[in-house]
C-alpha cells in the first residue's frame, strides 16, 4: 500500500553558498526541517540560474546545472510560476530521481550567495 500527503504551502528554506578546495568547488545547500539538498557546482556553470526562471519543464528547457549525488541536477520553474523544481538524474529532466520543489525566491537566494561567496573568494 502506498500512502501520500500533499501540503499547499511550501516549506521555507535556507540557502548557504561555500567556495571549497574541492572540484567542482561551488556547494550550494538547499536545507529546511525536512529536506537537505548539497548541490556541487563550478562557477561557470552558475550563470545559467539567471535563465531557470523562465526555464519551463513542460517546454523541455530545464537548465543543468551542478551535480548532486555524482548525477545532473536540472532546475526549472513549476507550471504554477511561484516554484521551482531541483531534478536530479543519472540522464536527463524527465526520467528524475529526486525531485524537489522551492519556493521561486530560493532562486533569487542561490543567486545572491552565489556572488557573495564568489566576490569574497576573489579577495
């Protein structure tokens, strides 16, 4: 038996950016009560966050980005505009393993940290 609830409201969540020695060196953390999503990145690739708002999934133009797990990981608005999807698979945007939606202010979050992290490690 398999069982589901849905809740209306999505669960506010918390962005952190850290620059590391590693490769990619970019981690970008998704986290709140009941999710933790670590997203490992390289600078170049962050420039296509400013594209996911307008990245439909059902028009097949899901940006990828990052890396989760050693798989891609694809972002795009939801149908509804008012959320984004984290897809992450071995292949592609439609045959996902994890999915996970945020509010669309998370994007404007990521961004944001993004070059926070980035202008601080040039110093």
């Amino acid at each position: 038996m398999n069982a589901m609830t849905t809740s209306p409201q999505l669960i506010a969540t918390g962005v952190s950016v850290a620059l590391n020695d590693d490769e990619p060196p970019l981690q970008i953390k998704l986290s709140n009560a009941v999710t933790e999503l670590n997203i490992y990145c390289t600078p170049e690739e962050t420039d296509a966050f400013s594209e996911v708002a307008h990245a439909s999934w059902e028009q097949r133009a899901s940006r990828q980005i990052g890396k989760c797990l050693g798989r891609k990981v694809f972002w795009c608005i939801a149908e509804d505009g008012k959320s984004i999807n984290v897809l992450v698979s071995e292949d592609d945007d439609e045959t996902w393993d994890i999915a996970v939606t945020y509010p669309a202010s998370v994007l404007e979050m990521i961004i944001s940290e993004i070059a926070k992290e980035l202008a601080d490690g040039a110093e």
